[in-house]
C-alpha cells in the first residue's frame, strides 16, 4: 500500500469526519462521498474494504436509538435482490482491472452527481405499478454498485424509499439497516478477495476516532440544516471529486 504524507493524512481524516456526519444527519451518502474522495490517495480495493466496516459501525447509533422504528417488511422485500446485487458486484471488482474502475466510478460519480442536481426540486416519482419492479431493479444495482465500488447505493435506496413517504426517523433507520445488512454481505465477500490484509486493519483503527466523531456531528446536524440546500452542496461536491477520478 502506498505510504501517505502528513497532508494525504489529515486530507483523508477531513474526508472520513465529513462523510460521516453527512450520514449521520441523512442516514446515508457517507460511503458515496468518502469512497471517490478518498480514491484520489488510496488504493481503491483497501478504500471499499475500510469504508464498508465504518458503515457497519456507524450503524450502531442508529439502531440502539431508533430500531423500533425500522420497516422490517420493507428490509425483508429488499434484501435478496441486494445478495444478487452483491455477487455479481464480487465478481466484476474481481475480473476487472483496477484503473479501468476507477475511470468507471468517476463516470458513476459524475452521472449521478447530475442526476441528484437535476432533480433536486423535482424529486423522480413512480407509479404504484410500477414500484415492485423498481424495489427489484434498484436493490440490485445498489448491492451492485456498493460491491464494487463501494459508493452509491445509500443515494439509490433513498430513490426507492422516496417512494414510500415514510417518516423523516422510519427512513434514517431503515435505509442504515439495509446498508449495514449490505455491508455485512460485501466484508464476507472482501475477505474472500484477501483484501483485509495488516495495512486495511491498521486503517480501519485508525479511521474509527474520525468515524465516531463525524457521527456525533451528523446526528447534532440532523435536523437543523435546510436539507435542500444540504443535497446540493453534497452533490457538487460529488461532481468535482468524480472529475478529478477521471484526469487521475
């Protein structure tokens, strides 16, 4: 693994503190937001395979505060097509050679970036009928997308579960309890690849004090920011970090 300067340290602590008070306050986007940041100074399989148990252990709060909260039956319809979601993401990061993912995640970053822009006052809306079919194709593409590159599915959730105009605290818990069901699934699927090796521990320990302390600050925030103007930032934030993964 690459040795990192004092500046690529505090770059990368900076970005952990952020991306987990934004999950904090939204209950997802943190993996979306660290993981093309943190790209530009790390290897991309020990970034996927460092976020993932961050997620998880950002999950904690979430669960012992409001987990009376989460929509089990909506877990429960969503979680196989995450699996399938998930190995298939297993075998693509396996097959495909890293710098060819990296461009492949700026131009995910970038596309999505747009799209949370262009539909910040528009929120996408689908029909009743069509929203079986939708559980099934979102869920499947975030598992997706989340295997292999380790961003993007909290943001394709939130698309399904905009559906369901579930109450602000039912949607924070129930969107961090599929992304932890998730995240269970891909570290399962990383050790397999090999890819918790001494250097990904030592950066988990240290990244869990930039973690908690990022949580604290989200579940502070949660609330008292105007969401709207929130999403933007976050997403022209996302569009200059998905640029500067394609000139890498």
């Amino acid at each position: 693994m690459e040795t990192l300067g004092p500046l690529e340290l505090a770059f990368a602590a900076l970005v952990l503190v952020t991306a987990y008070a934004v999950r904090g306050t939204a209950g997802f986007g943190g993996q979306t937001l660290a993981v093309p940041l943190l790209v530009l100074v790390l290897p991309l399989p020990t970034v996927v395979s460092t976020v993932v148990v961050f997620t998880m252990m950002s999950s904690i709060g979430h669960w012992m505060r409001d987990w009376r909260r989460i929509s089990w039956r909506e877990i429960a319809r969503l979680l196989p097509y995450s699996l399938a979601g998930v190995l298939a993401g297993l075998y693509v990061l396996h097959q495909v050679e890293m710098r060819t993912l990296i461009r492949i995640l700026g131009v995910f970053i970038i596309f999505y970036s747009i799209f949370a822009l262009a539909t910040a006052n528009r929120p996408l809306r689908i029909a009743g009928r069509y929203r079986g079919a939708a559980r099934a194709a979102f869920s499947t593409l975030a598992g997706a997308a989340s295997a292999v590159f380790g961003a993007g599915s909290g943001p394709i959730y939130a698309i399904y579960f905009n559906q369901l105009w579930m109450e602000r605290d039912v949607f924070r818990v129930t969107i961090t309890t599929i992304l932890a069901f998730q995240a269970s699934m891909r570290i399962a699927g990383y050790v397999q690849l090999g890819f918790y090796d001494q250097d990904v521990l030592i950066l988990v320990a240290a990244g869990v004090p930039m973690v908690v302390i990022g949580a604290g600050i989200g579940d502070w925030l949660a609330g008292r920011l105007d969401q709207h103007w929130f999403d933007r930032g976050i997403s022209a934030l996302l569009l200059v970090s998905g640029v500067a993964l394609l000139l890498k």
